[in-house]
C-alpha cells in the first residue's frame, strides 16, 4: 500500500467519524424533543450504523495482515 493510499484512507475515516459524530447529536436532540418523527429517526439510525461499518472496513485495511 502506497503512502498516498493509506492517507487518504487515514482522511476518510477520519471524515467518516466526523460525520458519525454529527449524526449522534442530531439523533440526541431529535429524540429529546417532544414531538419527533420515528421515521426520520430510524433513518438517521441506520445511515450511522452504516457510517461505524465503513469505518470499521477502512480501518482493517489499515491493519497488515498477520499470519496466526
């Protein structure tokens, strides 16, 4: 893996966890509110889980592979 490649993989989560975090206070103010809707919640709920799934594929391809 170039330099160049694992930088830009490094910038993306990077971007990714900031976008991760954003969505978690949204989800937190929306949810204390007293009249929210449930379908823009669960939506904002499952673009974050896809957000920590990504994450967690770029950050193994961060990781060399080592023989057990």
């Amino acid at each position: 893996m170039t330099m160049t490649h694992r930088e830009d993989i490094q910038r993306r989560i990077i971007e990714l966890e900031v976008e991760h975090r954003d969505l978690d206070a949204v989800i937190d103010m929306l949810s204390h509110e007293t009249r929210h809707e449930e379908l823009q919640l669960r939506r904002l709920k499952k673009r974050k889980l896809q957000l920590k799934d990504h994450i967690v594929l770029l950050k193994m391809q961060l990781t060399p592979d080592i023989p057990a």
